[in-house]
C-alpha cells in the first residue's frame, strides 16, 4: 500500500484523491483499532477542525468511522491544533484528531493524530495506522448496541483553552497595549482575540473573517506583506501573524520586518537560558539559518539539528534534552509548556522573552543578520522518482562552489509535489548562481 502519511498527516485537495470522506471514514476505523489493540478498550477521542468548508463534511465522515469503531468522539468545532492538543490532556481523553491543511489554500483538508499526551503520532504509529486500513479486520470490527460510540459536543473548548493561554503570561510584565495581529481566517479566529483581550491588549485583528474559503488567502504567516501594510499604515509596534490551524506563528517589528522562527529561537533560548528552563540547547531543523548556530554560541548555547518537521524537532529535543525546539518557518515548541507548535503560545512567550531581555523588537531583524538564504519550490509530478543519487551528485558538485561558506539542502515536500532546493551562503551572488543552476537541472530532469 502507498504511503499516505506526510510530515504532518495524511493531505490532499478536499473530496479528492486521499482526502474523501470514505477514506476519512477507514483513517477514523484505523485509529481506533490501532488504539484498541493497543490496551484502549473504549477510546475517547477529541476532533477539532479548522475554517475550511470542507472541514464539516470530514468532521462527519471521521467521527462516523471512529464511533463505528467503538470510540467515543468529543466534537470541539473550529479550534487550533494545539487547542486540541490541550483539550486531550484537559478532558483527560486517549487520542486526537485534527480536520486541517494548516497553511495550504483552501481547496486542500487533511487528518492528522494525536496521543494521549497531545503529542503528534510518530513515524512508526501513522505506519500501524496505516497498516490497519488495508487489514480486513479494520472492516470485521463491528460494535453493535452500546459498543457503539457516542458523539459529545464541547463548546467550551476553545474558551478552556483560551484561558489556559491566557493564564502563562503571568503577572510579571504588562502585556502589550497594542499591535496588529492576523488570523489568517483560520482556527485562531475562536481564540485569540478574547485572549489578548482579557491580557489587557487592545489590539488591531485582520484575516478575522473566515468564509469557509478564504482561510490563508492573502493573509496569514504565508502573506506577511498583509499584517506588514497594517502595521506600518496604523504605526503599530508589532504584530503576529498565525497560519490556518495556529499551530505556527511568526513575529513583526514596528518597521514591517518579518521576525522568522530561527529570531524567535534565538530570543526564546536566551530567556530559558538565563531563567534555567532551556535544558541542553534548541532543536532546530536544517532549513535553519547558520547564523542561528554563530549568535547562540555566542551564549554557549548548542544547537541540535534535525530533519524539517515538528515532529522530528519534538523527538529530537527528546533525544538531546532540549526543551525548546523549532523551524525556520514558525512551528516552535516549548516543552515545559506545550506538546506540540503552538501559535499563540510562541507569540506570547516572544513577547514576554523581549520584556524579560530588555530587547528592542526594532534592532532584531538587523542584530541577527542571516547569512542569505534562497529556497525555490521546484514543481514535480506526484509520480516522479528522483534519484538520490543525482541529487547528491548535483549538489556536491555546487557544493565545492561554496568553499566551506555556505550550504546546499534539496529536499521532497512532505506535503506537496515539490522539490524544495535551498542554497545557503555568505554570497549573494553566487549564492543565486547556484541556485539558478540546481533548479535548472532538476526541471530537465524531471522532462
């Protein structure tokens, strides 16, 4: 059977290919089962989704394959992945499931699993998952009668979860009166106004007004220029911008400056640094820049790295004992808090970390200066097989281009059918060069 699972779930275009709701029905049987046989005689299970007009018609076929299955389901609505997350640890339940496509338009949905911690599933797990769904036992297990599951409401979710969020600013700083914030019409529409509301914020709110088909359509961690135009035509200090399911966030100064996920690592260390609660270092994936590494030796602090995804930032700081983890593109986890990227989380504690350091969010952008970075997105079909080895083959020849002074990284989307080729180094110009070149390779390669 074909790998579904990606990075994070299993996605793919609504009502289409590997996100019908008859498959949304066998992934809902699958996991149930796959809990079942592993000691849980009668799951309880929370379901969240996001904006997505999509999200109802799979929210219906997944909770009907998991009761089906004997679990019962708590329906959360529209909440963010890490509201979820919360909500398995808060209603003390054995598994999650999250109806999302996180950043991608809205035409995409997908499924992706939690523990009983909250956690992602790993690797191993989405493969038993997916092992159950061509398992014939996956269709013999019938419940009848109070074997059944039941489906349960909870429309305070997202108000539990908002003032669980609320409650770890603490009292120690004032909260920020103002900034603009972007909910990318997603899941933190149902959050975090009210939350930054009863901090004491009187905060400026866009992509607030999700239509079921505009989640990420021009706003959001994927159209910063959006939030960037508000900040800087209503003279805001800051902002922070949230992806559709808000489990990532990414930071703004007053001057309209994006604040990537490699400078919210590097002030959030420094703070659990010199409060004691950073562990061994951070866990930081490869698509970081190598200027993250050079400003935190800076301190002494070590960075781990790991492969892109949160799950493997997750299992990484696992490994090393770091309790802070993150990428490049805003899924930081901090986890003395949380069990999994959690937007609105990481933009609180940023903001506090920068109130604790003294740090002017203004001089960030410049004080960090990255080395330059180009990241192309090589469009491939689905079915392409790229040889490792010509990958390998291509990038070592660029490779000794760089003279030790940069890097090259060519890596398959876990959601896409892209290629991603990243090129890294001190000069722009043959930075680009290089780039131009690999691109130019693969496309050929790819006729």
């Amino acid at each position: 059977m074909r790998c579904l699972f990606g990075t994070d779930g299993v996605r793919d275009v609504a009502n289409r290919g590997d996100m019908t709701p008859e498959m949304a029905l066998r992934l809902g049987r699958s996991y149930v089962l796959f809990l079942t046989e592993r000691g849980v005689p009668r799951p309880k299970i929370a379901l969240g989704r996001d904006t997505r007009r999509s999200g109802q018609m799979l929210e219906a076929a997944l909770s009907a394959g998991m009761t089906s299955a004997g679990a019962d389901v708590y329906l959360l609505g529209v909440l963010p992945t890490p509201g979820v997350s919360f909500s398995v640890k808060n209603l003390g339940l054995h598994g999650g499931a999250v109806i999302s496509a996180s950043h991608n338009p809205a035409e995409y949905n997908g499924i992706k699993f939690l523990d009983g911690t909250g956690s992602k599933l790993s690797d191993d797990m989405e493969g038993s998952i997916e092992e159950y769904m061509g398992d014939n036992l996956t269709d013999d297990w019938r419940p009848t009668g109070a074997s059944v599951g039941v489906l349960r409401k909870v429309d305070s979710a997202p108000s539990e979860y908002g003032r669980w969020a609320a409650s770890l600013w603490g009292d120690s700083f004032p909260f920020p009166l103002s900034g603009g914030a972007d909910c990318a019409h997603g899941a933190a529409v149902t959050v975090a106004p009210s939350v930054f509301e009863e901090l004491g914020g009187r905060w400026t709110f866009v992509g607030n007004s999700p239509d079921g088909l505009n989640i990420n359509e021009g706003v959001g961690v994927m159209n910063m220029g959006h939030l960037s135009a508000v900040v800087r035509s209503r003279d805001l200090p800051m902002g922070i911008a949230y992806d559709g399911d808000a489990d990532r966030a990414l930071l703004m100064d007053g001057r309209g400056r994006i604040l990537d996920g490699d400078i919210i690592l590097w002030v959030l260390a420094r703070w659990l640094a010199s409060e004691g609660k950073l562990g061994t270092g951070v866990a930081a994936t490869v698509m970081s820049n190598m200027a993250l590494e050079e400003h935190l030796a800076e301190d002494g602090i070590s960075v781990f790295r790991c492969p892109v995804g949160d799950r493997y930032v997750m299992e990484t700081m696992a490994a090393r004992g770091a309790l802070l983890g993150g990428e490049q593109s805003g899924h930081i986890i901090l986890s003395s808090f949380v069990n999994t990227g959690d937007g609105l989380c990481t933009g609180l504690f940023f903001l506090k970390a920068c109130l604790a350091l003294g740090e002017d969010m203004d001089t960030l952008a410049d004080r960090y200066a990255p080395w330059p970075q180009l990241l192309c997105n090589v469009e491939i079909s689905k079915n392409t097989v790229m040889s490792g080895e010509f990958l390998s083959a291509i990038s070592s020849t660029e490779e000794c281009r760089l003279a030790g002074a940069g890097r090259i990284l060519i890596r398959p989307s876990g959601t896409e059918p892209l290629l991603r080729v990243l090129v890294e180094a001190r000069d722009r110009r043959l930075m680009e060069e290089i780039s131009e070149r690999l691109v130019k390779q693969i496309r050929e390669k790819c006729i």
